[in-house]
C-alpha cells in the first residue's frame, strides 16, 4: 500500500512540473517575447526601361532579431535595430521593396511593415496587423549599473529554429556613451534587435553592433533611448493605422 501511494505521488508531481506555469523572468518566459525576422530586399531599380520579361530584380535575403513590446486587439508591435528595417540597400536603391515577416516563438510566421524608424538611436518599430502567440517583455525600471549581469536571446545567422531553438548569452554591462551602451555578449549579423535581460528578466537593452574584428562586444541601444520608444508606443503617440 505505501509503494502504491509513493507510485501516485510520483506521478501526481511528474504532471505538476510538465504542465506548470512559466514563472515571469525565466528563459522560459522570456522566450515567448522573442522573435525572428526574416528581409527581402527586391532591387528593381536596374529594370527601369527594360523588358520586365527579361529584366530580373535582385533579391537580397538578411535574417535578424527582435521582440515584443505592446499588443493590441488588432495586432502586434516589435521593436528591432532601425538598420535592419532599413538596410544599405534602401539608402543605395529608392525603389526597393522590403519584404518583412515575423516569426513568433511558437514558429508561427506573420506579415509585418516597418511603422516607425530612428536613424541616430538605431530604433524602429514594426507593426504586425495580428496578434503574435508570445508575451510582451517587460522594460526594467530603472536603467543597468555597470557590472550588471545579463542575458541575451538572439538569432546569430538566424540559427535560431523556433520553437525549438533559441540561442541564449550572458555578459556584464560595461557602460555608455553618448550614442550606445556596451555589453561582454558576443555577437554578429542576425543579432541585431536582440533584447538584453538582467537578472530580474526585464529589459534593459536590444543589440545593434559588434565590433570590427571583435565580436564578443555588443553594441546597444541606450536604455534611455529604448524607454522613450515604448512609452511612445504603449501611450498611442506612435500608433498604426489599425
């Protein structure tokens, strides 16, 4: 009688842990905020006054990252590195068209188009016009203290498989200036728009660069800069047309 009821017990908590609640600040938790985005970049512009039937536009391809920071019943905004929703190849071809799609944490696609863009703090805001399955993260209150550990989501050379895989980094804050803030995460081109956690799970930074011949710095957006954006956002001053 006492095995069977240690059976049962066994059992009854094995069925708890599977079907327990994300706990807010995990990996976990934080992986449901998280997304990756696909470009495509059709260059036309070379086909001006040529036969469209022999003309072929170039298609440029860049995967990066971002994550969710406000949701509405009509949809969903992300934010990421305004050089990702930009590119070179815009500044270079007027008339490319960008081609954008998020992926959520569940592997689950949607249409995006790029609603806002800062060229000095490297921000932009997508607007998806449908609810992401994911959650949004949560901006810390007060801005990181260096030294600070932290934790990073991304998807370096869009590795990342969600929902299977989804690569996670940790480093120290290493200060600011007056343009970015410095993190010891190692980073490269997929990277872009990653959020940063600390300790607690909330938000205090989104990768942007790495440097030159150095990849295990991360340059990021300033806490500052990222706080005004999602106030503008979350306030309804930077809203789509739903």
């Amino acid at each position: 009688m006492k095995r069977l009821f240690l059976v049962c017990v066994f059992f009854y908590l094995l069925v708890s842990c599977a079907h327990a609640p994300r706990v807010e600040g995990t990996p976990e938790f934080l992986r449901d905020g998280f997304v990756k985005i696909a470009m495509s970049v059709v260059d036309d512009s070379l086909c001006k006054g040529e036969d469209d039937n022999e003309c072929q536009p170039s298609v440029k391809r860049g995967a990066a990252s971002g994550f969710i920071i406000h949701g509405t019943d009509k949809g969903s905004y992300v934010l990421s590195a305004e050089h990702v929703c930009v590119g070179k190849n815009s500044k270079s071809a007027p008339d490319s068209k960008i081609s954008v799609v998020i992926i959520g944490a569940s592997g689950k696609g949607y249409r995006a188009r790029i609603l806002w863009t800062d060229f000095f703090s490297d921000i932009c805001v997508l607007w998806v016009p449908s609810m992401i399955e994911g959650s949004e993260v949560r901006v810390s209150p007060r801005p990181p203290a260096f030294g600070d550990h932290v934790m990073n989501l991304a998807s370096p050379r869009g590795i990342a498989k969600l929902p299977y895989t989804l690569p996670i980094f940790e480093g120290k804050y290493c200060g600011s200036d007056k343009r970015f803030a410095m993190y010891s995460i190692p980073t490269t081109r997929g990277s872009s728009g990653s959020p940063i956690f600390n300790d607690e799970g909330y938000l205090v930074g989104m990768t942007q660069a790495r440097l030159i011949n150095f990849s295990n710095l991360a340059l990021s957006a300033l806490y500052n800069d990222i706080v005004k954006v999602v106030k503008m956002v979350k306030s309804g001053k930077l809203k789509a047309e739903e």
